[in-house]
C-alpha cells in the first residue's frame, strides 16, 4: 500500500482518483492548488504524487512544481505521474522519450481521460521502481 498525494485543481477529478486508488488498496491525499505544495509535501512525504500540469492560476504550475521537487534534496526521489490534458486540448504528441530530469521531471505520465487501470498499473510500476 501506497501513500499517494494527488494535486489537481479538478476536485471531481481528484475525488474519482482517490476512490480509485484506495479501492486498490493505497492511501490518498489532495492539495487543489500548488501554491503551498512544497511545504505540504514536507510535512508528510508521500510514496508518489499524482500532478496536473495545468491549473487556472498558471498554465505551467504543474511543470513547474514537478521542478521544484526534483530540486528539493527531501523530495526529489519521490516518483511523480503527471497528468496532462495537453495532448487532448493542445496536441504536442508527448511520448515516454519526451521525459527528461530538467525539462520534463517526472517518471511517466497520463492523459486525460484517465484510464483508471492504466493508472493504477503506472501507480504499482513507480511505487515498485521506487522501492526497488
């Protein structure tokens, strides 16, 4: 079982997500903005963390959050899934090879709509590269 923090400002979305994840056994939290995320994650390190890359106060304060973590020494190891709509609003065909530390920080990533068995096999794919 894995504690995972999910940060989405779609609180329908987030609520779906953490249903979907306890139902397989995990443990879930939300933060609907990122403004604070940092400090939050802090206080309690989660096993994964689930973030959007697009929210209405900044386009891009998912990226840049996932960022800011891997600059943090306490949070930098923990795995992020990223969820995008961009491919859907904003075709840029992101693909697995378009991860990179610097410009995309994250372990791997999901579009929307989620496939919630797609998620939870990435969810078990980083918990167990992470432990491993």
């Amino acid at each position: 079982m894995a504690n995972i923090r999910i940060i989405d400002d779609d609180v329908e979305l987030t609520n779906t997500l953490s249903e979907v994840l306890e139902n397989g056994g995990h443990s879930t939290s939300v933060l609907n903005e990122t403004k604070g995320a940092v400090e939050n994650l802090l206080e309690s390190l989660p096993d994964l963390i689930i973030l959007d890359v697009m929210f209405p106060e900044d386009p891009s304060a998912g990226m840049e959050l996932a960022i800011e973590l891997r600059r943090n020494p306490q949070l930098k190891d923990i795995p992020v899934i990223m969820l995008t709509g961009v491919n859907e609003h904003f075709p840029m065909n992101f693909s697995e090879e378009d991860i990179d530390p610097e410009w995309l920080p994250v372990e791997r990533f999901i579009e929307k709509p989620i496939d919630f068995r797609e998620l939870l096999d990435l969810v078990s794919e980083c918990i167990s590269g992470a432990n491993g």
